[in-house]
C-alpha cells in the first residue's frame, strides 16, 4: 500500500485529506498500528488509483511466503 502510494505521487497527509481522516490514519495502517475495514480498503485503492483486486493478490502472495518459509 505504502508503495502503491508513493507511486500515486500522493503524500500520507494528502491520501488522509481525500479520506477526511487525520494523517495520522494513514501512517497508523501503513506501519502495522492499526488495519483497514473492507469499506476503507476500498476507498484508499480508489483513491490511490490502483486495483484492490491487485493489491490482495500480493498481500496473498507475501503471506504464502511467509508459511513457506515457517514450513523448513
């Protein structure tokens, strides 16, 4: 997500500005603090311009290699 964000050229204080949330909001759920519901999940990758579809796809790709490595 953070990368995602970046590359929209947004700052974290702009992405909050258009989810009329405090700064705070973003960095909360960019560093682990906190997790988005399904609705802010949605608006954010609207936002941001990017997929949601393809953002699961690589949360699910980096959670398949994390039980991976747990498994050897």
């Amino acid at each position: 997500m953070i990368a995602a964000r970046k590359e929209a050229q947004l700052t974290q204080a702009t992405l909050a500005k258009f989810l009329k949330k405090p700064q705070s909001f973003v960095a909360k759920y960019e560093n682990g603090e906190r997790r988005l519901d399904v609705i802010e999940f949605l608006l954010v990758t609207r936002i941001i311009g990017i997929s949601p579809c393809e953002i699961l796809r690589k949360i699910e790709q980096e959670v398949s290699n994390i039980s991976c490595k747990e498994d050897t």
